[in-house]
C-alpha cells in the first residue's frame, strides 16, 4: 500500500524525464489553465488495467480465501 503514496517522494526526488513514476507523467497533463483529458485519460486507464485484468482472473481464487476464513467449522 505504502508505493500508492509515493508521489510526493517521487515529485522531490525525481527530476529526469526517463524515470518518472506513472502518477507523475499523469500529473504532467494538468497544467495550471489546461487539463488534457485525453492524454489523462488514456494513461489512467492504462495505469489502471493490469490491476483490473489481475482482478478478473484471481477472483475465484480471491472469494475463495476470503471466505475460507469467514467460516467456522
């Protein structure tokens, strides 16, 4: 959970072009008069679906675990 929130550390630390993190090449679409939605969109939704592809394959599996300990023999 802890690398979601490395974006600060990232924006400190980070200054070259070639090593940004992705929440930062996403944040470089918003300027401060212009948001480009559609180079915003585009990179969230490809920053976003490994986890939804990961999701849908590991949902039986997912379930499974969780209820697993829910139950009391």
């Amino acid at each position: 959970m802890s690398t979601w929130n490395e974006f600060m550390y990232a924006s400190v630390i980070i200054r070259s072009p070639e090593l940004k993190t992705m929440p930062l090449g996403i944040q470089s679409y918003v300027s401060t008069f212009q948001i480009y939605w559609g180079k915003l969109t585009a990179n969230a939704v490809i920053y976003v679906l490994p986890v939804i592809i990961f999701t849908m394959f590991a949902s039986k599996g997912l379930i499974k675990g969780m209820t697993a300990g829910a139950v009391k023999e």
